[in-house]
C-alpha cells in the first residue's frame, strides 16, 4: 500500500501507537511533535491523510490546518 499518512501531536505514546499501528497495516508514516515540524513535514512528505492535534506547541492544529 502506498498511502502516507502525517501524524501530527506532542503526545509521544499517541504517535507511537499510531505509528505501530499504521506501519502493521502497511501505511507509509511519519510523525511530527509540533506544528512548525508539522507544517514542514507536511511539504516535505505530501501525505495523503494527517492526523492533526488542536493543542500543539509552536503553532497551533488550527493554524497549521490553515498553512497545509
């Protein structure tokens, strides 16, 4: 499977999880820990899904919405 998918969030055990949990199902993932990594991530890799948190440091999940 080819799909790619950016998980977005300051939470280390929730990005695991997902990680582990994505990977076992055959998604291509990456992971961010905050929103100016998100943002930069997000151009870098062209995801086709991001999972996005609302409370991340840097900048917020509404503001990197805005900027991807």
């Amino acid at each position: 499977m080819d799909t790619k998918l950016l998980v977005i969030d300051d939470d280390p055990n929730i990005c695991e999880m997902l990680k582990l949990y994505f990977e076992n199902e055959g998604y291509g993932i990456k992971i961010a820990n905050d929103g100016a990594e998100g943002v930069e991530t997000f151009k870098r890799f062209e995801p086709d899904l991001v999972l996005l948190d609302i409370m991340l440091p840097e900048k917020d999940g509404w503001q990197v919405c805005r900027e991807i």
